[in-house]
C-alpha cells in the first residue's frame, strides 16, 4: 500500500536514506520534519508499506513554474527499495503513483536525479520512460 508518510514512519525512511546514501554521516529524518512536509500541500513525502513493513520511499514535490501558464513541473527526489524487495515492482508503483499525483495536478514534466554509481537505478527509470539524454543535471551542495 502506498500512503504519505507519517511521523512515526520516521525511523524506517532514514534506514533507507542510510541504504540510498551509505557514505553520507549526517542522515536525521525526525517525526517533526515529516509532520511538516505533510502540510506542505507542494510535497509529497510517499511510503510503500507491505504488511507492516515500510519497504520503499520516494518524495515528490510539486514547483510553481511560468512558463506554461499555471502548470507546474515535478521533482523526483530520494527514491529507494529495501534491498530484499528489489525487482518486485515496489519501486515501479511508487514511481507510477507520483507521475498520477503531478499529472492530476497538472505538471508539464517530471525531473529526477540519480547518483552516476547507480547505473541499476537508471536502467529502473529508463524502462518507466524516463530520457537522461536529453538534459544534464547540475547540483551544488551548500
């Protein structure tokens, strides 16, 4: 089942976060964040949950945008699978369910990033459709 995220789903996202991002030392994923990100009526914080057990995550958010009137474009942040899960569609479902919500909220595109060491996670988006040839993504961290 696929659901916004809830403050005590906090624990198992940032073991996830940890599984996405193993190098990185500062992961926090506190209950007063998600509470917050639930409000947010741009930001879609969505767990896949399979019998108790939170086994994906993915976060969508909504951007106002002018150049198409009133429709916005979509970003695709932080999508992950436990590792016993993979191949099992969790990822495609999450992924499919954030496409519905922007296209019934008008978005014009979707934008996703990926870690270049993660050519498995590229495959996954290429097969659902999405074209990294045709932009290249730039990012700084501050």
């Amino acid at each position: 089942m696929i659901r916004e995220a809830v403050p005590e789903d906090a624990f198992y996202i940032e073991d996830l976060y940890r599984l996405l991002l193993p190098n990185q030392t500062d992961i926090q994923v506190s209950p007063e964040r998600l509470r917050q990100i639930a409000e947010n009526t741009d930001s879609f914080l969505y767990v896949y949950e399979e019998e108790g057990t939170i086994v994906g995550t993915l976060h969508l958010h909504l951007c106002m945008d002018a150049l198409c009137d009133d429709r916005p474009f979509a970003v695709i942040e932080r999508v992950i699978t436990a590792q016993e899960v993979r191949g099992k569609g969790y990822g495609a479902k999450l992924m499919r369910y954030a496409e519905h919500v922007a296209t019934s909220r008008g978005a014009l595109k979707i934008m996703l990033s990926s870690a270049v060491r993660r050519e498995d996670a590229h495959q996954f988006y290429e097969h659902l459709g999405y074209n990294s040839s045709s932009s290249k993504l730039f990012k700084k961290y501050l």
